[in-house]
C-alpha cells in the first residue's frame, strides 16, 4: 500500500492528512507527530458473514 497522506493548509502551516478507517493529521515538518481520530467507522460489509466478531454500535 502507498503512501496516501494528502495535503492541507490551516493558518498558514502545512499539515498531512490520511482517512483510512481513522482520520490520521500530522505537520509536514514534524512527520513523527501526529492527531489520530478515531469515530467508530466500519464497513458493515466486512462483517457480513462473520456477525460474531461485528464491533458494536
């Protein structure tokens, strides 16, 4: 899998941004920081033949 951060600009400073499951944010200068945002997004398509192991609302 690449590399997939995108870029955003926010008062003037540069950020790196990547939505895969969580919402990943990081300055450009500073890679080894970073904000994770997690809101409980799943894709109920990958729990369709296994309701066992389905993460609760």
């Amino acid at each position: 899998m690449r590399n997939s951060f995108r870029k955003i600009v926010v008062n003037e400073m540069d950020f790196n941004w990547l939505f895969h499951n969580i919402i990943k944010i990081r300055p450009d200068n500073q890679r080894q920081n970073k904000l994770e945002i997690n809101f409980g997004y799943y894709d109920s398509w990958l729990y369709v033949n296994d309701k066992e192991n389905k993460p609760g609302d």
